[in-house]
C-alpha cells in the first residue's frame, strides 16, 4: 500500500476532486502523509487562472520533483490545459486527469475498505462538486480547455454525496461546480433549483448551503425559480456568486461571456425582490485589450449600482492558446491605474455594506477557527463575522450563536455572542 502526500491550490471544485482522490486512495488501503519526504507518491492538484498562478504552480512542481524521492502526479486544471509547460520544464511528473490519479496511484490493486473515509473537508464543511465543466466559450479562459463541456451526474446521486457528508457531519455544504448555474443543461434541462430543493426536503439535519460559481447566463433562465427556492429554504445561504467580468456590453461580446449586462442586472433585481437581504458576489475583469476608458466607467458604474459585498477584481493577463491572447494588450501601467481605481471603489461599497450591518443580531454558524483565539462564521447571508475571544467562550466549528454585530473590518463583521445557550 502507497503512502501519499496531496497539494491543492485554487478553487473549491479542485479542493472537492482532491478529496474524492484522497477517498479513492483510502478505500484502496493506502495512507496520507503530511510531507512529500515521507511519500511513494505525491500529488499536485494545479490552478492556472492568472499567469502569476501557473509560474507558482511550475516553481512548485519542479521543487516536488527535485527535492523530495517520491513520485509526482501531477493534476487539475494547469495539467490538463498545459501539460507541456511542465515537460518543457524538465520536471519528470506523470500528467493526469484527476480521476486517473486513483488507479494510477493503486496500479491495479483492489480496493480495501479501511478506516478514516469520511467525506468531510475542512472540518466541518462539506465539499460536494456537482459537475465538471461549462457551456461557455470565454475568449480569454483557459480552464474550458481542461474541463470541457459540462458534465452533470443525476440529481439523486448528488443528493446521495450530499446526505452522506451530512451524515458524516458536515454543517455546510458547499456546492461547488466550474459553473453551477448550467448543472442539467447536458440533460436538457437546469436542474440547479430542483437539487437544491432536494436536498432542503431530503435529508435529515442541521446543515447550510452555499451555492459556489454560476456564469450570470445559466442563472438568467432560471432566475426566479431559483431566488424562490432561496427564499423558501432557510438552509441555504442568501448568496450568490455571479461574475459579471465587465459593465460593458461591447467588451462582453469581446470576452464571449454569452449574457449582457442588463440581463445580469435583472438577475440581481430578481434576488432583490424575493430575498430581505442577501449577498451578492461578482467578479470584475479589468484591463481587457478591447477596453476603452468608457467601458470602464461602465464598470465603476455598475459596481457602485448593485453593491456587490464580495468582489474580486482581476488584472486581465494572457493565457497561451485563447483567443484573447492574440489581441494587442494595454499597458501594464494603465491596467495598473484602472485596478486600483476599481479596487478603491470595491472598498468603499463593502466597506458601506459591513457598516450597515453594525448594531444588528446574526445567527452565526461558525465553520473555523481564527487568529488570536478568535472564531469565524457565516450569517444566514454569508457575510464573514470574526468572534474575538470565540475559542476562550468555548466556541467551536459547527456551533451556531447568536452574534451581535459590533464593528468590522471593511471586507468582514466583527461580532460579540448574545448569549452562549444559543450555542448548538
């Protein structure tokens, strides 16, 4: 039996396929180590979003090679999408498909159950990626190219994953996908709404829901069935994340981002009306090669308009093989400038919205520890409170406490106990 060592990086899909890998090792008898030094094989589960990521992903593999005796897999969407570049790097590591890494690693050995399966991540959260891939063809992305179309297993088996790491006690679940708003599609029919409804209905326990990526497209179409389905489930986070890249729909149209800027306006204006408050998460691209200084106007504009309390501003950057890399690029100075610009108006608009939450009682379910004997937890809106002195009150991942909310720190709550018998 292999003793492996993992290392993930990037998104909560990677982290997810990480664990189904470390399940179907454990189940075949073999056993994790904490170093690569101790290891017969270790396992780099790569992210190639930005190029600072995919030197950091290079850099880390050929370190992996050159200093540890195990054997290197190396796997997840850089692998896939530019196999090569760890070829030409001269790092001698096997180039695979997460779902080839288990056999690989058992080399046709049979499975043996052994203890330590549980399908719990994070301590108390639940990873559970309900399909691979997409239906979008983004001209500036390179994840399309390992992941492909979408792919999505029936309702009922992930219905099934879910009830078993809520069994195995998982408190949040977080249901996580390259893009979770077109789940069905290659059956016909977006199904996102009907397992989410499953899943409140079905399974016994006390358990959140955060719903992870979904393009503004596949959202659109189902818009109101899903904001009703939010609405009448308690067990699902009010939020939701939806990346609208730009607020001009002639860079859209560059970027093929299949949806326009009205329609993701009209998704946010569906949530607003059935939901008393929830939190809207976006992502913002900036310095693509066809923007002009209007589009990014727009941009700023549409920002200070919906209000988003999670942002994620990204400088655009090339990556090999898409259509955008062919496009002559702006200065670097000048996406310099227009992210900073960006950034400071995202401060100013989570900043607001955290003031707005000071004074106010929150039902926090705190899912991990913190710094300085703090915990941190998520309202029913996954808004991120810090609890200062949690661990010294006896608070503890997968507890919920009532919080009220007596400050912040711009990008999170700060929040005291109401009382500790609330505690579960």
């Amino acid at each position: 039996m292999a003793r492996y060592h993992i290392e993930t990086y990037g998104c909560s899909a990677n982290r997810g396929e990480s664990r189904e890998i470390e399940r179907a090792l454990r189940d075949g008898g073999h056993h994790p180590v904490s170093t690569p030094e101790e290891a017969d094989v270790a396992i780099l589960n790569t992210c190639t979003v930005i190029e600072t990521t995919e030197h950091r992903m290079l850099r880390r593999a050929r370190e992996l090679d050159e200093e540890t005796p195990a054997e290197l897999v190396v796997t997840g969407c850089m692998a896939l999408a530019q196999g090569d570049q760890f070829r030409e790097a001269g790092i001698d590591a096997e180039i695979l498909h997460w779902d080839e890494v288990p056999d690989h690693v058992r080399n046709g050995e049979c499975p043996t159950a052994t203890p330590g399966t549980d399908p719990i991540v994070d301590g108390v959260i639940g990873i559970l990626p309900i399909a691979r891939g997409c239906m979008s063809d983004c001209s500036y992305c390179i994840t399309k190219r390992a992941t492909g179309k979408i792919d999505s297993p029936p309702v009922e088996t992930n219905v099934q994953k879910a009830r078993s790491l809520v069994h195995a006690g998982a408190k949040e679940l977080r249901i996580t996908g390259q893009d979770t708003g077109v789940y069905g599609w290659d059956d016909g029919e977006r199904k996102l709404h009907v397992l989410l409804e499953r899943i409140c209905e079905e399974i016994e326990g006390e358990f959140r829901i955060r719903v992870g990526m979904a393009n503004p497209k596949g959202v659109y179409g189902i818009r109101e069935e899903l904001a009703a389905v939010f609405a009448e489930h308690e067990q699902i986070y009010n939020f939701l994340h939806i990346p609208v890249q730009s607020g001009s729909d002639d860079v859209l149209a560059e970027m093929r981002r299949q949806h326009t800027v009205e329609e993701f306006r009209e998704v946010v204006d569906t949530f607003d009306s059935r939901l008393d408050e929830w939190t809207l998460s976006t992502d913002f691209v900036v310095g693509f090669p066809t923007e002009e200084d209007e589009d990014h106007r727009r941009s700023l504009s549409l920002l200070r308009e919906t209000r988003p309390a999670k942002i994620n501003v990204t400088r655009f950057s090339k990556r090999p093989g898409t259509d955008a890399a062919k496009l002559k690029g702006l200065g670097g100075q000048q996406k310099k400038n227009r992210s900073s610009e960006m950034t400071d108006v995202k401060m100013d608009v989570v900043g607001a919205i955290h003031e707005e939450m000071v004074g106010t009682e929150r039902d926090v379910l705190v899912v991990e520890d913190g710094t300085d004997e703090s915990v941190v937890g998520y309202d029913r809106a996954y808004r991120q409170v810090a609890i200062p002195g949690g661990e010294r009150a006896g608070l503890e991942p997968g507890d919920t406490v009532t919080c009220e909310v007596t400050g912040h720190n711009t990008v999170y709550a700060l929040g005291q106990p109401v009382s500790l018998a609330t505690t579960q």
